[in-house]
C-alpha cells in the first residue's frame, strides 16, 4: 500500500490546497497531521494558515501538535485548533530537568563592551580544554538580530579565526593530504568561523549549514556558528559542544531550545548566557532551569580578560589591532540601533525597563570603539516615544531575524552618515564619562599619524602605534589601550 508524506510550510501548504486540485483531493485523505514546533508557528502569526491547512483535512485523522517547549498558549488552542478532545504527552519526566541533563548551564553578569573579550576568551579556554582531551570543538554563538550577528561575527572572525579554508574549500575537501605535505584543507589546526542568519540567500544559509555540520571535531580545531534565532530549531548540527548567547533569546523558550542545539545524543555540552545588569531579571524567567553564575568569570577575572593580563595578552592585542583597522563603524552602529530596537520590543522579558535605560545600557556596545551614539531611525523614535507600534523592520522576534534597512543609516531627518560618525574636536559626550579626545574625520582633518596623543576614558594614556611616538600598551582604534582598563 502506498504512503505519501508532505512536508511543508504553512504558507506552502495553503499555496496547495488552494490553487492544486489534485494536492487538495489527495490531502483530504489525509490520515495524520503533524504541527512542529506549534508554539513558534502561532507565535510568528500562522494561525490563520493553520486555520485554512484544518479546514481541508478529513475528521477521520490523528493530528499532533510538537514542540519542546509548549506554552499555555499552545494548550488552550489546542482544544480549538484540533475541535476535539486533547491528549498531551510529555516526554521529559515531572522530575527532570527542561534541559538535557548533559549541559552544564552558566550565566556572565558582563556589560556589552565586555562581551567581545569576554567571548574570545570563552572559546579559546574551550577550544584548549577540549584539544588538552583529545577532540575538537563546534560553538554557537547566538545573538538577538541579525545586525548584531554581522558584528558580532565580523570582530570575532578577525580575533580567531586560523588557518581557515574557504567556504568552497571546505565543501570540497579532500580526504586525504596531498603527497609530499599537508594539504591546505585537512582541516589540522583550524579555527573557522560563518555567520548565518535570515537575511542571507538560501543558497549561503544552506552551504554555511552544510559547511558547520560536516565539520570534522579532530583536536585542536573548531568551528564557530554566529547565528539568530534562525538556527535555534529545526535544524541538527552534531557535536556541538557550547552554546553561547550573547543576551536574552526573543522570548523565554528561545533559551531552551537553543541551549538544545549542544548536548544531543547522549554527548555533553556547555551552555553560556551573558547578561548585562539591564537584562538579569530574565534569570527570574528560567528558574525552573539548572543554571548558576560562573565561578570563573567572576569580576575579578572579567577585568583580567579586558585589561589584557592574561598569557594571551600580547597576541590578543594584535589581533585585535587589525580588527579595528579593518572594521566598518556603520556595522556597529547598525548593530547599535538593532539592539535598542529589539530590547524595546522585548521588555516583559527583564521587568520593563524604561527606553532611556535601554538606550544607556546599549550604548556600552560602542565604548571599545570610542564611538557615539548614532542618531535612532526617525521611526524607531516614534516606536520609543510610544507615538507608533513596534515595528520589525528594526528588530527581530524569534526566527524572522533583524531587517534593518541600511537606507536608514542615513536619516533626512539629522541621522548619521560616514562624516557625521566622528566628532571634530573629541570631548566627553552624552554624559558618557569620556575624556576628551582629539576626534577624527575620515577625510583626514586628524590622520592616524597625528592621533596619538588621545586619552582613554578611565585616565590611562592610549598612544596609537606610531602616532606622535606612540608606544604599545594595549591598544585603541587603530594601536593602544585594553580592552577594560580604558575602553570596555
């Protein structure tokens, strides 16, 4: 006997039903319907298309709704959506954890300057610890909007990223060295990192995807996913072993289910979620979870890590050299503007601080850079004045991802542009508690040779590396200062 399965998208499915006449004859046949992940597909507004794919199906069926997560949302429709008599199975026992017993779960009280070398530092000591056992190391860093991921994923791939293949390459790679030396792509000591998010072309999501589940875990090597919450379900990625988020997932069963992504077939994994003091109420949202503040990166060693007193500082500090070097600043600030927009949407989440907290606490992000902050989208300072709805085109819920349109960068209405990004004259700004500073241009009224005799904001001399003399003691925009001492 034959046995068709159809696996589609709501809007896809309805595409079917409605406009293929055959489909349609043959769906009502249908025996069982099979909703996964229920809670985010009413969540991200299918419920009218679940309403039309019901309406279609015969009453002689079994139906399922899925979900590792299922919300009281989801039980009270369930009755409605299936217009029957509901059964709920539950597959972790009333005594066990949410999570997989296998992932060890911490949480970093950290400011947003503090995330990058904070970050770094997570994931070398991991990708150190695993090859010191023999095995590689696959690493999922999660952020809330794509923007974000963009620069996120930007800084981290110059801090470290070694001896990585191409995207080509690695689809391709060979099995075995080539005779007579190690082929450039037997993937011994690499370190790769790809960003993925909804915004990019199905095909480079797709070969990003295959790239980072193919990735062999031989020790010594790992592979870095940045990513939004498009990656957070529905997808399997083996071996991984860490996940970060870098701030409160869109809603509270984002945590869990990205958390999910390590800690799979019985393997262990680690979980991280760096908070800033804005966002430690959403411990209070996961308290039925099994996680508890690092020991290690205690404020003591966070200071460490961002003043540069690690073994690893000198090599730390060029790399982080070229990264500001090479770095747009309007990919910050459009990460920046992303992140006010999606803590604005996302208040219930951490008690519903005020915009004006929200926008001082983002603003640490730019500090490492010694940017200001940019001019918000005129429609995103309606939607923070309470004169407009929010409106996703800045910031992301749940899987869609973050499209903030670059047009915006550019506001007619006193917004920021590539002359407007740098102050001429420096100075404290917005109450910011910098020191002044000769600021620059980029049509070079202050170029890089004349800008070493810039402060740092915590009183400490930055010289950039040549500038007036300069001398190396951490760096800045361009040479000097630390991550913590003086910037983050």
């Amino acid at each position: 006997m034959r046995s068709d399965i159809v696996i589609g998208t709501p809007g896809r499915v309805v595409d079917f039903l409605t406009n293929q006449e055959l489909f349609r004859e043959q769906a009502s046949a249908t025996k069982v319907l099979i909703f996964d992940e229920a809670d985010m597909m009413l969540d991200m507004g299918f419920r009218s298309e679940v309403d039309k794919i019901i309406e279609h199906m015969p009453a002689d069926r079994q139906s399922f709704l899925v979900s590792a997560t299922i919300d009281k949302k989801v039980k009270s429709l369930a009755a409605t959506l299936l217009n029957r008599d509901v059964e709920e199975i539950d597959c972790v026992d009333k005594d066990d954890a949410n999570t997989h017993a296998n992932v060890k779960q911490e949480y970093i009280q950290a400011e947003f300057s503090q995330h990058l070398p904070l970050m770094s530092d997570l994931i070398e000591s991991h990708i150190a610890r695993n090859k010191a056992e023999g095995r590689g190391a696959k690493i999922v860093v999660f952020l809330p909007t794509v923007k974000a991921a963009d620069f996120y994923g930007n800084v981290l791939r110059g801090m470290l990223s070694k001896n990585a293949p191409s995207e080509d390459m690695a689809l391709n790679r060979p099995r075995f060295p080539r005779l007579g030396g190690r082929s450039r792509n037997t993937f011994d000591d690499v370190v790769s990192l790809y960003v993925l998010h909804g915004r990019l072309s199905q095909a480079t999501r797709t070969r990003r995807s295959n790239i980072f589940r193919g990735f062999p875990v031989t020790a010594g090597s790992a592979s870095i996913l940045v990513t939004t919450d498009v990656s957070a379900r529905g997808v399997d990625y083996p071996d991984v072993s860490m996940v970060i988020q870098a701030g409160i997932p869109s809603e509270t069963p984002a945590y869990i289910h990205r958390l999910g992504r390590t800690g799979r077939a019985g393997k262990s994994g680690e979980g991280v979620i760096l908070l800033s003091p804005m966002e430690m109420p959403f411990l209070k949202e996961i308290k039925d979870v099994p996680i508890t503040e690092s020991e290690k990166y205690n404020a003591q060693y966070i200071q460490k890590v961002c003043n540069f007193e690690l073994d690893s500082a000198k090599q730390t500090s060029a790399r982080w050299s070229r990264v500001l070097e090479r770095l747009d600043p309007e990919v910050i600030f459009a990460a920046y503007i992303s992140l006010v927009a999606f803590f604005s949407a996302s208040k219930d989440l951490i008690r519903n601080p005020s915009n004006q907290v929200i926008m001082q606490e983002v603003k640490n992000l730019l500090k490492p850079f010694d940017l200001p902050s940019p001019t918000l989208p005129q429609g995103l300072q309606k939607q923070l004045q309470g004169s407009a709805p929010f409106n996703s085109a800045y910031g992301n819920r749940g899987q869609q991802g973050n499209s903030f349109n670059r047009s915006n960068n550019r506001l007619r209405d006193g917004g920021y542009n590539r002359p407007n990004m740098f102050r001429q004259g420096g100075g404290g700004y917005q109450g910011s508690g910098y020191s002044p500073r000769g600021g620059y241009e980029r049509d070079g009224q202050n170029s890089r040779e004349n800008r070493g005799d810039r402060q740092s904001w915590m009183g400490r001399g930055r010289n950039d590396r040549g500038g007036n003399g300069g001398q190396r003691n951490g760096f800045s925009r361009g040479g000097a200062s630390s991550w913590g001492g003086s910037r983050f």
